[in-house]
C-alpha cells in the first residue's frame, strides 16, 4: 500500500505533466496564428457594403493596424487591391512606389491611394467615375512591418439624384389631378417595382406604370392612380435590390401633402425621411426638404 508520501510526490510529477502541455498547447496556437501571416483582423474595411453613384466618385475603405503609435515607414507598407474576376490588379503600391505595370485597363487613370494617409494605416482607393462594369468585390490585401492580410469590399453600383448639392435616390414626384394621383420618378437604377396602396395597406391594383430608360440604362417611371377620393392617404412604394422609398400622399380640400421614406435593407445607411416641401434645410448629405402644392 502506498504512503502518503508516496501519493503526494505522484501527484505533483502528475500536475508537472499538464502543466506542461498547456504550456506547450498554448505555444502551438500562438505560432500556428503567426503562420497564418499576422494576426486577426490586421486589415479591415469600415464599409464592406458602399454604393457608388454613376458618374461619380467612390470610396473603398481599406484600414490596417500599425505597429507604434507613430503609424508606419510607407516604404516598409505593400498595397494591392484586386478584382473578383479580374487577374491583372486594380491598384498596387509597393514600398513607397506606385506600380500599374500589370494594372487593369478598365481602371487606367481612375484609381488612387491616399498616400499621406498610408503611415497612419489608410488603405482606402478612390475609384473615380464609377460605372456599371465596377460593381463587384475587391480586395484590399496589405503586407507591412505589424503584419499582413486581406479584407473584402463589395461595390455596388446605383443612380442618384442631385439635388441642391445632395446625393441621393430620386423621390417621386407625387401629383394630383382630378381623380387621379401619379408620382413620376426621375433617375432610377436598377430598374424598380412600383405598388400603390390605400390608407390600411391594401394593394390598389387601379393603376398603370410606364417605364422609360436612356441610353445610360436610367430608368424613368410615371404610375398613375384612378379613382382617389378626397380626405384620404395613399402610399407608392418605389423598391429595389438596393433602396425602398415610401412616398405618402394625402388629399385634403384642394391640396396635397406629401413625403418620402427611404430605407436601404443591405446597406449600413440609416434611414431616410424626405417631406416634399420648398428647399428649407440639408441636415446631412442624405437628409433634405422640398415643398410642393397643387
């Protein structure tokens, strides 16, 4: 039978074994993640969805952690950013040197760095004139001194509107002329479904829409209500893959009051309220009011 003694020093030689395979577990996870090419979220984007107007400018965001306080050398800082589809690269930057060599020709003298902005872990391309052939999924992949990595962007391409200095989607033009009610829309894309619907959300199927494209591939609609009463409210709503707008009017005496609701379902975009008044305030670049009576 074996003494205490006996039972205590096992006991210990037992805890020495353990402890030394966690230590040795913990050492393999550690080296197994610095295999990996850095450490986790090394390269990042602040928005993996954007949206990018027609004719317009763009921004993917790409940012990447930095190894001191100061930011890093941008000769010690590789960026390339690459197209899903595409095998020649987008955008490369090597070492402080900008090198397109083996760039696409579909983004000759569109694409830049913000080469100031480079130290601090500014990864981000300003793709300029977007059109329809750039919507797609880039990816930004960064090689620096803190460590490497790869982070997605997935472009999507839409038609908005200007107005007073403002991007955004264009809100229908709501009118009312005898017992009929039709918004028109200026600048869609993609093309949109329209609904109309009474004061309880019913589906009013009295109603015709026209569908008008440009050369552009914009889609301009006109919807037209029969058979409104007076006093009352009715809703169109404007939807497609990448913005809904909810427009309400309602028809009092002699006038109509409207407004709009826009809401992007797959975006990180809060949402929307347009009142259609006279230009009275711009709160944010998606935030304006227009008044209109009739």
């Amino acid at each position: 039978m074996a003494s205490l003694g006996q039972i205590i020093f096992w006991g210990m030689i037992v805890m020495i074994f353990v402890a030394a395979g966690l230590i040795i577990l913990i050492l393999s996870v550690s080296f197994s993640v610095k295999g990996l090419g850095g450490s986790q979220g090394t390269v990042d984007s602040n928005n993996k969805w954007p949206i990018g107007n027609l004719g317009e400018d763009v921004i993917l965001s790409c940012k990447f952690k930095t190894s001191t306080n100061s930011g890093e050398l941008t000769s010690q800082v590789s960026i390339t950013w690459k197209k899903k589809g595409l095998s020649e690269v987008v955008y490369n930057y090597n070492k402080g040197a900008v090198q397109l060599t083996e760039q696409n020709p579909q983004f000759k003298d569109r694409t830049q760095l913000f080469s100031d902005a480079i130290g601090g872990g500014n990864a981000s391309m300003l793709l300029r004139n977007v059109k329809m052939k750039d919507e797609g999924v880039y990816y930004c992949s960064v090689n620096a001194p803190s460590g490497s990595g790869t982070a997605s962007v997935n472009l999507r391409v839409a038609a908005f509107l200007k107005i007073c200095f403002i991007s955004a989607f264009s809100a229908p033009k709501l009118k009312w002329v005898n017992t009929t009610l039709t918004a028109e829309g200026e600048r869609w894309f993609p093309k949109p479904d329209v609904l109309w619907l009474d004061v309880n959300d019913n589906i009013l199927n009295k109603s015709e829409t026209s569908f008008f494209n440009n050369s552009a591939g914009i889609t301009r609609f006109i919807s037209s209500l029969q058979q409104i009463t007076l006093n009352d409210s009715y809703t169109c709503i404007i939807q497609n893959h990448l913005v809904k707008a909810v427009s309400r009017a309602t028809i009092k005496d002699i006038e109509i009051s409207t407004w709009t609701f826009f809401s992007f379902p797959t975006a990180a975009a809060p949402p929307i309220l347009l009142p259609q008044r006279h230009v009275l305030a711009a709160t944010t670049s998606f935030f304006l009011w227009i008044y209109q009576l009739t």
